[in-house]
C-alpha cells in the first residue's frame, strides 16, 4: 500500500517538473533581441553617427547576454550600395536570423513580423542605429503590433541634424526621441536593463 502511495507521489512530482519545465522553455522563448542597422556605413564616411562604437559596445555586451540565455536573436540590416555589412562587433552567428530592409521601418515590406510570431515573440528588445531613425520606427511598429518592448538607451546612437536653421546635437536629437518613445514602452539603460535581469 505504501509503495502505491509512493509510487503516486513519484508520478505527481514527475508530472509538476515536467509541465515547470515545459513553461519555463515557452517562457524563455516568449522575448527576443532585435538589433538594429548596427552597419559600417555608421561608423565612418560621411554616414558616421556620434558616438557609435560605444553604442556598438553595449549591443555587443546585449547580444552576449540573450546568447548565453538561450533567446531568440534577430539582426535587421539595411541595404546599400556600400558598407551595408553588419559591424564586427555584433556579427551574427550561424543560425541567427538576418533581416533585409529597404524602408525606415524594420516591419515594413520584410517578414520580421511573421519570424517573430513563429517563434513565439512577445517581447523585444530593442537596440541600434539610428535612434530617431530606424529604432524609433521599429519600437513604435512594433509595440502597434502588439509587443511588449524594451529600449536599451545606450546601445543606441544618432547624429546631429538640422531644421530650419538651428542645429540639433546628437545628444539633443537622442534624448528627445527617448523621452517620446517612454510613452510607447521601457526605455532602460544598459545597466539597469541587466539588474532587472537579476531579479
């Protein structure tokens, strides 16, 4: 009679680790990194943003955090004529998924949309270049699509523009465009990105 008894609490256990484990997996898969355009025209040329490779540093550190979870990561690149390869720093590894645009927005006219929900995306996490440019676009995309997302602020960099006369810094045209898209969704640096991880 006890070893029945036993032999039924040995299943139940079994039965809970199991179905834990199977929601841990669905839930480990429910978030992805989305980077952004982090190309070489950026970097140098008269394309060159302000401040890219320090942007490029903590995408790279970003990157080395999703892959040692085990999530989903996507690279977005934009076509060109020249320096379209994606940058040393954040080169994608085989079987990673790489998407060509052609348009400001990430989700228009490629298949992001649908890769992601294949794979069971609910959430993103959004890094690149440049921030007012292409990662402002996919962030407001994607959260009208119906994602949860996160923007790393740091892993992220801009230029400085010029509208009617005055000219707007990178570091102006990068925290205005931050401080619209709080309204969209999380805007975290870096570190404090990965000290809610901790939690």
């Amino acid at each position: 009679m006890r070893s029945i008894k036993y032999s039924c609490k040995m299943r139940t256990f079994f039965l809970f680790l199991f179905i834990s484990l199977i929601a841990f997996t669905s839930n480990a898969q429910k978030r992805a990194l989305l980077v952004i355009d982090v190309q070489n025209f950026y970097f140098s040329g008269p394309n060159a943003l302000v401040n890219p490779d320090s942007a490029a540093q903590a995408a790279a550190i970003l990157l080395k955090h999703f892959r040692g979870n085990g999530e989903l990561v996507v690279h977005v690149k934009h076509e060109a004529k020249a320096g379209e390869d994606i940058h040393t720093s954040v080169t994608p590894k085989e079987g990673e998924m790489v998407i060509k645009k052609t348009k400001v927005n990430s989700f228009s006219g490629t298949n992001l949309d649908q890769y992601l929900r294949k794979n069971g995306i609910t959430e993103l996490v959004i890094c690149g270049m440049m921030t007012h440019m292409c990662v402002e676009a996919a962030f407001r995309a994607a959260t009208d699509l119906g994602y949860k997302c996160t923007l790393v602020a740091d892993a992220c960099a801009t230029r400085d523009l010029m509208f009617g006369g005055v000219a707007i810094p990178a570091k102006m045209v990068h925290h205005s465009t931050l401080a619209s898209l709080t309204y969209y969704g999380k805007v975290l640096t870096l570190d404090e990105f990965l000290k809610q991880q901790k939690k």
